[in-house]
C-alpha cells in the first residue's frame, strides 16, 4: 500500500534451481498470480546444473505460463558470469517491447 504500482515500478526478480514440488503448484500459481498482478515485470533465473537441462522444471513453467498473461521473462544461467546477460535480456527485450508494442 505504501507504493502504489500506478504510481511506482514494481520489479520482482526470482532466481531458482527450479526445483519445486507439483503438489504445491496450483498455490505457488496463485501467489504469483497474484505478485504479476501488480508486478511492472517479473524476471525468473533458473541456474542450471549439468545433470539436466534448465529451463524444463517445474518453476520455469509457472513461468511460462505467466509469460502468456503479463510481462514476465525468464533466462537459465550455466555459469555465474552470466548474470549480467540475465539482466540485459530483460531490460533489452521489454525495451524492444516499449517500442514496439505490437510484438509477440
């Protein structure tokens, strides 16, 4: 309440493993639900092990899913040196997106 999102940028950025249940998942949607609503964008890293592929867990696909109803992004990181490319993408694609409103 003390910054209202008319007025203030609300950014909320997640990094993860992307380990998370399947049974909490209606929950955990819900709550993200919830934060996108307000949210000016959502930005989720997903830091991949060698042992699987990132991208393909269960908490980059609530995000997948929030990226069809709002301004959410997502980025898998395979090494700590790419945290700035993480950042860059975000901003670099929702400025592609402020000028270019009519882009997928």
């Amino acid at each position: 309440t003390r910054y209202d999102p008319e007025r203030y940028n609300v950014y909320v950025f997640y990094a993860s493993d992307g380990e998370n249940s399947p049974e909490d998942r209606e929950t955990a949607a819900a709550a993200l639900g919830r934060i996108g609503a307000v949210a000016s964008f959502m930005g989720y890293v997903e830091i991949s092990s060698g042992a699987r592929r990132g991208g393909e867990t269960e908490t980059a696909a609530l995000f997948r899913d929030l990226a069809s109803s709002g301004d959410v992004g997502s980025y898998v990181l395979t090494a700590s040196e790419e945290v700035w490319d993480a950042i860059r993408a975000f901003f670099t694609n929702r400025s592609q997106q402020d000028s270019h409103p009519s882009s997928p």
